[in-house]
C-alpha cells in the first residue's frame, strides 16, 4: 500500500495561473437533464426579498452605452455562517444579515438590519469581513452639489458602529474640492489590517485606489505620501486572492476616448500589500480582448469584466461582456475569460471556446468549485434580438465545456428586465447562493441545490471508483480506486473555497488494478475539505470531511 503525506503550504496560490476567453451561452443550446434547481427550504420558495433597490443589467445599446454595466447591484457575501447584503435606503448605508436559511439574524441590528445615516445622503455599494469579524462598508456621499464623495463605515459583529474607527465609526469626505471626486464600489481587507478600496470616475472613465489605515484613517503611505493611486482603466471589481494578493478587473481605458472606441477588459493584480505585482502583465497590468464572430469571420471586440475566481490549479477565470454585431445593431453578449500568470490569455482556452452568440446579455459572476468547474450567473434575453433580460445561471468544465448536466436551459431564474444575477458564492455543501434583482425593484438573494461534480467526469475517469475511509476521517485516511491502466497517481486537498491545503511532492507510480494509498491528515484542522485524485489524464473528486 503507497502513503502519501499531504504538506500545508502557506501559499496557496502555488501552481500555473491562466486567463482566457470564452464567448459563453448560446441562445436556445440544449443542455440536457436538470441537475441545478431552486431550493425550496431557503426564504419563500427558494428566495428572500431584500427590500435592497438596485439598476443594472445590459444599459443603453450603443452608441449611448456606458462602461459599469452591472454597477449598481450593490453587494453580497457569505461569510462566518451568515449571509451579507448591503445597499443604500433613504439615503442611508443599509447592511442585512440572514441566516443560512434565509431568516434574519436577530443578532445583528434590529431584527438582521442596520441602517447608518451620515451627514449627508450615502449610499452602500461594497463590503469586507475582518478577522476580527467587524464588518467594513464603502459607498458615497452626496454633496449638495450632488457630487459623490468616500463613504465608509465599520460595524462590530453586533451591527453597532466601532468607535475605534474613523469618526465614530465613519469616514466620509462629502466635498469633493477636499478630495477626489468618487464613486466609491468594492473593499479588501489586506493582510497589514488596512483597506483598499475602488473608486470610480463615471464622466471621464478612470478608476482611483484608495487606501485607508486599520483605525480609518486615509492612508499617506499607501502611495507616495497619497492615499490616492490613479489608474488609467474603468474597474468594476476587486477580488482578494488565497494568498493575500488581489485582483482588479474592468475595462481598458488606457488610450481615453469613448466606450465604443475602447476593444480590451483589463485585469490588474496586486501584492499583498496593495502594490502593482511586477510579474503580471506589464507592471501588473494586463489587457485581454474578447472575439465576435460574425458570419464566420472573428474580429476584436470592446470587452467589459465584472468578476474574477481562481480554478483549483492557480488559473483565473474572468466573467463579463464583448460587444457583438450579429445583425446591423451592435449589442452585448456574455463573455468568459482566462489569463496566464503572466498576464497574457490563454489562446488555446481561447482558440477551443470561441462561438458566434446569438442573445445579448452579459455575466458578472463567477465561481469555482473545489473540482475546477466553472458556475456562471449574469442576464440573457431570451431572443436574439429580444430587449427582455432574464436571469442566467450555468455551469462549464474546468476546460471551458457548457456542463448539459447543470439545468436543462440557461434561463434559470426570475426573469425580468435586465439586472440578471449579480453575484454569486458556493456553500460547502455544493449549494448556490446568487444575488440580483429586477428592474429597479428589490434584489433578491436565492439558494439552489447541485451536487458537485457527477455531470463533469467522463466515463472512463468514472472507473476510478474513488472512496475515502474512514469518514468522517479522525485521523489516517485510506483512499480505494481502481486504475483502467498504469499511472502516476497524486493526490491534492482543498477547502470548500477551491484553496489548495495539501499536496504531496510528487506522484506514485502504480500499476493497473485496484490500488490503495494512505493519507495522513493529523495537520489539517476539523472541517470539510475536498479529495482530487489524479492518476495521468483521469480526475476525480470526493467529500473528506475531517473531525478530531
């Protein structure tokens, strides 16, 4: 019997990291027998009404469309056992806290609400945990001018404002003659404490960082003695990586002008430390250009990204929109994208997945599951040319393959007029979480059912036959599988979030036939976790729930 010991590394982002394209979705593709479906114990039949108002979806078509498609679809978490929307309500930040079926925690605010005015009307858009289980929320104020000016807010695990941050519990800059005029979208916590946040210029199609210090304090150390870096792109999003490091991903405005005359979505990452990652792209930055494909020729097309999650073998996936002309009137269509870790596409992901679209709607989210597939969520109008988007939700092969085993249509969810899903998340247990929205009416926050990984393994990686005893594992864990035909066999662990956790060395070579490894995982502490067993080009997957 071979023995595998599984190493933690602290860096779990070890392994190739890649980005390309995938034009994702055509209308009316079968995709076989259901397989996803809306939890009917969460909320009422599978949703809660947020009483949140957000607009989104596709905006005007050209040529009066504006980057920030999806930019007002407030945010979404699920973190420590509990479910995070925030928004703006009357002019004040609005957060909600539900349990995970959906109720309200009682233990937060009034009843699972919190409501925090400032001086002047405020609006929450972004939010982040901390260790420490406080909560940060960023947005705007409006000046009397109705300019926007930084919002922030922190709050104890209670929803009560910390009087250790900011100006009991708040900072805000409400005139922008003192400050940048801003937009303020999404937050991080870095791994020194402080936040970084962005922040968007809507006239003028340019994005800021802003960095501010553990007590909430504008940070002059962050860049230069500024708390301000400016960036030359329109970003829609912010993603903190395993290992600290972050992502930023939106649109190329690098050479000015309007929307239409811009042909890239660009993605920056970040050190740890809120610095450009000098081994990204050219000084951290990259720009990747999505196809259309019209009447069988390909040619660039303007590319918007709106969200980012990273496969279990380093590689990112990047979810937006590409500007298509399928008739004489240009339109969206939704887009998936890859990048390598150097910052440049993935032409092979690109060359295999790139198709004519016939519907126009775009995707802003995107998650990995533990076993690299791939779980999309954006809007879709149901015709070519239709103006009515509805909720999309699908699933894709790590290798980019629509999964037919997912749902039976890509219209799963509310329908509606355009705001689409606008987040999503995975629970441990393979449920969906998606937020989003109809119209200009209240975003509802939904659940639904899948399992993990049945539709994704070809036959032959089935006859692996992969089991994992004792489990719940206490201790020595034996792995039984049966090898089709000899092969170097490995074995990696990862949580629920996709975080790689342990990884052997290097592979065992073992012959065909039925075959055994042990597994020691006395350093990994009590929770869920996920079993990849390689074996050549064969891959499968099971639970490893471990207790002490």
């Amino acid at each position: 019997m071979a023995e595998l010991l599984l190493i933690n590394h602290p860096d779990r982002s070890i392994g190739r990291v890649f980005l390309s394209l995938l034009l994702a979705l055509p209308l009316g593709q079968a995709l076989g027998q259901s397989y996803v479906r809306p939890d009917a114990s969460f909320g009422t039949n599978g949703s809660v009404n947020t009483a949140l108002t957000g607009s989104g979806g596709i905006e005007a078509e050209p040529p009066h469309a504006r980057p920030s498609t999806f930019n007002n679809q407030k945010d979404f978490m699920l973190a420590n056992n509990r479910l995070w929307v925030c928004g703006g309500g009357n002019g004040s930040f609005v957060v909600k806290r539900y349990l995970l079926d959906g109720t309200p925690d009682a233990a937060f605010g009034a009843n699972g609400t919190v409501t925090t005015t400032f001086p002047l009307s405020a609006e929450a858009n972004g939010m982040a945990l901390q260790p420490d289980g406080k909560l940060v929320v960023v947005g705007k104020v409006l000046s009397r001018f109705q300019d926007a000016g930084l919002a922030v807010a922190r709050y104890d695990p209670t929803g009560v404002l910390d009087p250790g941050f900011g100006t009991g519990g708040m900072l805000y800059n409400p005139d922008p003659s003192s400050g940048p005029f801003m937009d303020t979208r999404k937050v991080v916590v870095l791994t020194n404490g402080s936040l970084l946040a962005t922040f968007n210029y809507p006239g003028s199609y340019t994005s800021r960082l802003v960095a501010i210090t553990a007590n909430g304090q504008l940070d002059p150390s962050f860049n230069n003695n500024s708390p301000y870096q400016a960036l030359s792109d329109y970003i829609h999003n912010i993603v903190q990586l395993a290992d600290g490091r972050v992502l930023l991903v939106g649109d190329d405005f690098s050479a000015g002008g309007s929307p239409n005359s811009r042909a890239g979505g660009v993605v920056y990452r970040l050190t740890a430390a809120g610095a450009r990652d000098a081994g990204f792209g050219i000084n951290g930055r990259a720009v990747i250009t999505g196809t259309q494909v019209n009447a069988g020729v390909a040619a660039p097309a303007f590319t918007e990204l709106f969200g980012a999650a990273v496969q279990p073998d380093g590689r990112i996936v990047v979810a937006g929109t590409v500007r298509y002309d399928q008739t004489s009137t240009p339109s969206n269509a939704p887009a998936l994208l890859r990048l390598n870790a150097d910052g440049t596409p993935d032409a092979a992901f690109n060359t295999a997945t790139t198709r004519t679209l016939y519907g126009k709607g775009g995707l802003q989210a995107v998650a990995v599951q533990p076993d690299g597939s791939i779980v999309v969520g954006g809007s879709l109008a149901r015709s070519a040319l239709g103006s009515s988007l509805s909720d999309v939700l699908a699933r894709y092969t790590a290798a980019g393959q629509v999964d037919g085993t997912f749902t039976p249509n890509t219209q799963l969810g509310y329908g509606g007029s355009g705001n689409g899903i606008s987040s999503l998340t995975l629970a441990p247990n393979g449920q969906i979480y998606t937020f989003g929205g109809i119209g200009g009416t209240s975003l509802l926050l939904a659940r639904y059912t899948t399992a993990m990984a049945a539709g994704l393994i070809p036959a032959d990686e089935a006859a692996l036959q992969l089991q994992a005893t004792p489990v719940p594992a206490a201790g020595p864990v034996q792995l039984h599988y049966t090898l089709p035909r000899p092969a170097r066999v490995r074995v990696v662990l990862h949580d629920p979030l996709g975080r790689t956790v342990g990884t052997p060395p290097a592979g065992v070579l073992q012959a065909a036939g039925t075959q055994t490894l042990r597994l020691d995982t006395q350093q990994l502490a009590p929770g869920l976790y996920f079993c990849t067993l390689e074996a050549g080009t064969l891959r499968q997957t099971v639970r490893l729930p471990v207790a002490r």
